[in-house]
C-alpha cells in the first residue's frame, strides 16, 4: 500500500512537472507569437511608409513632367505659330512677285501689240 500511495505521490508530482513545464513553454510560444505579430506590424508600417515616399516621389516627378510637356507644348505652338506668320509673310511677298510680274508681261504685251500695229 505504501508503495501504491508512493507510485500514485510520484505520478502526481511527475503530472505537475509535466503540467509546469508546458505552461511555461506554452508561456514561451504566446509570447514569440506576439514578438512575431509586433514584428510583422513594424515590417508593414515600414513598407507602407516607404511606399509612400515613393508614391509622393513619383507624384511630385509625374507633376514635374506634366509641367515640362506643358513647357515643351507651348514652346511648339509658338514655333508652329511664328511658322505659319512668316509662311503668310512669305507667301505676301511671293503674291508681290507674281503682281510684278504680271504687271511687267501686260506691258510686254502691249508693247508687243503696239509694235505688231505699226
């Protein structure tokens, strides 16, 4: 009976142990997890972040290249219009020419036909 009650005192204090030793190792595991939740909070907040810098970075370059194609765009129009105002200049002259011209062969003409007369 002694050795009954020493075997059931042994299993108890053995059942403690066992019981001790996973509370203290489950203890362990509740708090790598949370070591490893704050951790992957930290790793996401960093990412956001960074994403944003580099969100407001591309913003700011996207702004900057909208403003030199603006830049460039009214540079081309002004070059087109000046295009056009000394193709009208241009092209003014020419129609002066053509005048002259025809001006000079009507007096050829009519010298011609004066000439034919005589």
């Amino acid at each position: 009976m002694v050795f009954e009650r020493a075997k059931g005192v042994i299993r108890e204090v053995t059942l403690e142990l066992v019981y001790e030793v996973v509370d203290e190792r489950t203890k362990e595991i509740i708090q790598k997890i949370g070591e490893l939740e704050r951790k992957r909070e930290e790793d996401f907040k960093y990412l956001n972040q960074k994403i944003d810098t580099h969100t407001a970075q591309l913003r700011g370059e996207i702004g900057q290249l909208r403003n030199e194609i603006k830049r460039l765009d009214e540079k081309i129009d002004n070059q087109i219009n000046q295009l056009r105002q000394e193709m009208r200049e241009e092209n003014g002259q020419l129609r002066q020419e053509v005048i002259q011209i025809n001006h000079r062969i009507d007096t050829v003409i009519q010298m011609l036909s004066e000439v034919l007369r005589k």
